[in-house]
C-alpha cells in the first residue's frame, strides 16, 4: 500500500541570486513500513523534500500525497513524527516534560500522557531519565529523547533529517542497530535524510540516491539484505555490494554536472 | 565570593579618600570666610582678592584652616562623614527621637528619609509594574502582528530619545490637572521610562527560538496560543529578567524626577529641597537612599531571576 507519493515533483526557491531548482521531476512511491533513505551531497534535495512530505515546504509544481491527503493535511492531521538534526530539547523541559510536549498540544487526557511518556522512554532505552533536565545528558541520549518525542503520539509515518549527524562513530553504531530494532516492532513508515552511505544501506529497504544542481533522484536501489541485520552485516558482499552501487550513483550525480 | 572582599575594600578605600581629599578644595572659600568673620587671620585678607584666587592657591596659603572644610555647615561638597551622619540623623534619629518620628506620632515623620524613600519606593513599584505590563503586551503585539512591529516600534524609539527631565513637569503638571493623584502621576514617568528596555528585551526574546524549533511546532499542528505559552514565552523569560533589571533602575530613576517639579514628598523632592536651600548633606543623604534602593530592587530582581530559571530547570 502506497503511503507517500510524488509525482513530478518542482520545487523552486525564488532567491537574489535567481531561481535556485532545489526539486526536479522526483517521482517516488513509498509503501507502508518501508524504510526509506534519502542520500546525496549537500543541496541535492534530499532535507527538502522530506520537509515536502512534512508540509513544512510548498512544491511549485508537480503532484504529492501523504496518506492520500496533501501533505498540508497530513500535517494538520498529525499523520508523521518529525525528528530534525539538532535534539532541540526545550531546557526548561525535563526528557518527560519534552516527550509530554506533543500530547499536550494534541490534548490527550493526563493519564494517557505519563503512560505514553513511560512507553516511549522505554522504547528508546532511556527509562529512568524522565525527570533529568536535557543538559544532564549526553548528545546520544538527548536525540534518543528527540526521536521518544516523535514517537510518543504514535503517528504511522516517522521522517528523520540526519538525526545522528552530529554524533560520534561508535554512538551512531548503537542508535542505528536501536532504531532498526524500534522499526521492526512499530511497523512505522520511515523517511530518512543521511549523508552516509554504510548508514543509509544498513537500515534501508530502499535507498533514493539524489544529486544537485537541479535537486533530482539519480537512482532507486532496492535493498536485498534480509530484514534481521546485526551490525556484522556490513561486512558482508551483498551489504558491500549495495555500497558499491549507491557509490556510483552518487559519482553519476557529479559527473552529470 | 572569599576573594571578592579584599578589592571591594581597597576600591571602596580609595573612593573615600578621593572624596575626602575633593572635599578641601570645593569647601575652601566658605571655610575662609567664616573663619575671617570669626576673627582669624586668613590669606588673602579680602574677600574681593579670594574670589578672584584659585582654589590650590587658597588651600596652600592657609594651611592652618583647612581642617574646617570637613566639618563645615555650609560646604559644597560634604565630607563622606557628614552624609553618613546626616543619613543617620534623618532616618534613625528623626523617627525614634523627633517630635513627627514614628515613635512618637505613630506614623513615619515628614522629614526622615524613611518616609521619603517610602513615597518614591512606591511610584517607582506602581511606575514599574505598569511599565513591565506594557512592554510585555507592546512586544507580544510587535512580535504577532507586522502592522505593529512597524508602527509601535519608531514611536517607542522616539519616546526614549526626548530628555525625561524636559517632559516631566509637562506631564506632572498635566496630570495633576486632571486630578490624577500624585502617586500615579510619577508612576506615569516611570512607566515612561522602564516600559522601553522590557519591549526591546521581551521582543528579542519571543523572537529567540529558532527555524527548528517553530518547525517542530508547526509538525504538532500546534495553535498559535500553544507555539506563545510553550515555546516563546519560556523562551524568553532570560532575556525578560535582563530587561527587568534595567526597567526597575529606570523606574527608579522616573520616580524621583517625577518628584522634583513638585514638592509633596519623595526622594526627588528633598534633592531639589537640598539644592533650593544649600543643604548639600540632604542633597548626598537623599542620593545614597536612591542608589542603595536601586541596588535592593536589581538585587530582588536577580533573585527573582535565580528563583525562576531554577525552577525551570537551568542549572544554578
């Protein structure tokens, strides 16, 4: 079942400099539960169309849906969890108070808020945390936080934008086999923007390989590894084989210019 | 804080002594006069010459009066001892002795700089209070709506760059001729004077979250009221204290100039007081009340400060 849908896809920037084609005719289907992966070099697109999906960007042109409503619907529908770059904790929030804070705003009864609260903290490992204040933790676990606070109203679609950009090697590791376990027990739907290509081929059903100048999709590989990926997949031919493709891809989107 | 104290001292030390040592020279010429009239022999002997001769000439040539210039009654610039002992005898001393003092009378004596400080304690925190409600609305406004971020602004600019003692007693006079008390009528200036710093503070800070954060809200398809109440207000309360604090000083500051035109009690009113009638220790006495209330009302606000973002959660 197709959940997000993008036919022809323009969006424009108008900006001093001229117009600035940050999406070309992007087409893409995305079905329900797939993880998607959005890869490519800076200014390729890939923030902006998952800010199109999110209804936080207007397309010029071209058409797009999200559970068969305009993204702006969806949006107003609270069809997605979104998880930016940065944590963006509100320090005056203790982790609970932050995760509390979409449920608030979406006005679930108090009840329902502290047991959503609970269920999330769990899910993302950080159990125990609720009453620590975000500066008493460490940036893994403050984006863990962030991504508890996408979860907790429990919308079917969860879009990502480099969430663990910032973090350290060996914290990213961790966060990526815990996000792919997270996906396999919520059955969410799962856009995610990264700049790395191990990354992107771990966790994806599907990565989409973009390219600038204009922002377009390049390549759709469909991944071949099996649902069930310890980290030690990496090191085999098919996951490097996936690499190796998603490289060229990217190579192809350069020569191109 | 331990190390704190040593340079306090020393800074305070030599800011005594400085004032001690201006003191001889500013007072020199009424010392003279009077020491002439009781008979002693001064440097030039005539008054004519000691008008024309300057001040180190006078003090060099008569050594042996100068000790006068501390104590005298009518200096220009009082020794640091003198203010002290006027503070001490206008507030302690009046009430507890004097025939108007609390203890006698049941009520804080016209003349003391209780009283006094009571009168201008009051417009500045009635002035204050209407002043930080007006800036918090004005910049709410700015911030929601375009039409008054581009016509509230210029106008609240403009009204800061006109001198507040040339429209004061305009306003006074005005608004004692509509028969608003007078309490409310210093209130005004200081409202006048502290709603600025909290506009321009408040306005910066319902401005401080960033692209990411309203983004975030506009994902929750939050209200408007919901964006104001959980992540711009919050988000300002910081810069909201730092305006406070400038706001209660320049309160303070109104107060007291909405009490020179008119002489019905208040700090300001025994400065112009001491001015009309030479009493330069009133003058000092009345200035260090001022200046040590300022001090409480900032050091109240920065409590008030701690008190919050701790509550809020910013580590302490």
């Amino acid at each position: 079942m197709t959940v997000i849908s993008a036919t022809s896809l323009d969006l424009t920037f108008q900006t001093n400099d001229g117009p600035v084609h940050a999406l070309k005719d992007v087409n893409l289907e995305i079905g329900k539960g797939e993880f998607v992966s959005f890869i490519g070099p800076s200014g390729c697109g890939k923030t902006t169309f998952l800010r199109c999906i999110a209804g936080l960007e207007a397309p010029t042109g071209g058409e797009i849906s999200v559970n068969g409503m305009t993204p702006d619907e969806a949006r107003k529908a609270r069809a997605y969890g979104y998880v930016f770059q940065a944590a963006g904790l509100y320090p005056w929030r203790t982790i609970g108070g932050n995760i509390r804070l979409p449920l608030e705003i979406m006005g679930f009864t108090k009840a329902e808020q502290a047991e959503r609260v609970a269920k999330t903290l769990e899910m993302v490992d950080l159990a125990g945390f609720e009453k620590k204040y975000p500066w008493q933790l460490s940036g893994g676990m403050q984006q863990r936080a962030s991504i508890a606070r996408a979860l907790a109203f429990d919308a079917d679609i969860l879009l990502m934008d480099e969430p663990f950009g910032a973090l350290d090697e060996i914290v990213r590791d961790h966060l990526n086999e815990q996000l792919l376990a997270l996906w396999a027990r919520t059955e969410k739907t799962i856009g995610f923007v990264t700049h790395s290509i191990p990354e992107a081929v771990y966790l994806s059903t599907k990565i989409v390989v973009m390219s600038p100048r204009p922002g377009r999709i390049t390549d759709v590989i469909d991944s071949t590894l099996p649902k069930e990926r310890p980290l030690d997949i990496r090191d085999s031919p098919e996951f490097i084989e996936i690499a190796h493709r998603v490289r060229d891809g990217l190579r192809a989107g350069h020569i191109d210019e | 804080m331990k190390g704190s104290v040593g340079p306090i001292v020393v800074i305070l030390a030599a800011l005594i002594a400085l004032w001690y040592a201006a003191a001889v020279p500013m007072n020199v010429k009424e010392v003279l006069t009077q020491a002439e009239r009781d008979g002693a022999v001064v440097q030039p002997a005539s008054a004519a010459e000691r008008r024309d001769a300057g001040r180190w000439a006078l003090v060099f040539g008569n050594l042996e009066h100068l000790g006068a210039t501390w104590s005298s009654e009518r200096s220009r610039l009082p020794a640091p001892h003198q203010v002290v002992m006027e503070l001490w005898d206008s507030t302690w001393v009046e009430e507890t002795t004097g025939r108007r003092g609390i203890v006698r009378s049941g009520s804080f004596s016209n003349r003391s700089l209780v009283y006094h400080g009571g009168v201008t304690l009051g417009a500045t925190a009635l002035g204050f209070v209407i002043g930080a409600l007006a800036g918090v609305l004005l910049a709410v406004g700015i911030v929601y709506s375009r039409v008054m971020d581009m016509s509230v602004m210029p106008w609240a600019i403009i009204s800061q760059t006109i001198p507040i003692v040339a429209l004061a007693p305009m306003m006074i006079v005005v608004l004692y001729s509509v028969g608003l008390p007078g309490l409310f009528a210093k209130a005004v200036i200081s409202a006048y004077l502290s709603f600025f710093p909290v506009v321009v503070g408040m306005v910066k800070g319902l401005r401080a979250p960033d692209h990411m954060q309203l983004d975030l809200m506009r994902t929750y398809n939050a209200s408007k009221s919901d964006t104001f109440w959980k992540l711009r207000l919050p988000a300002s309360v910081p810069y909201l204290f730092a305006s406070l604090k400038i706001g209660i000083a320049a309160s303070l500051v109104g107060a007291i100039v909405g009490e020179l035109p008119v002489q019905r009690g208040g700090l300001g009113a025994r400065m112009l007081g001491g001015s009309y009638y030479g009493q330069t220790e009133q003058i000092w006495a009345a200035l260090f009340v001022a200046a040590l209330m300022a001090a409480l009302l900032v050091w109240f606000i920065g409590w008030l400060e701690r008190r919050t973002l701790n509550a809020m959660g910013v580590p302490s």
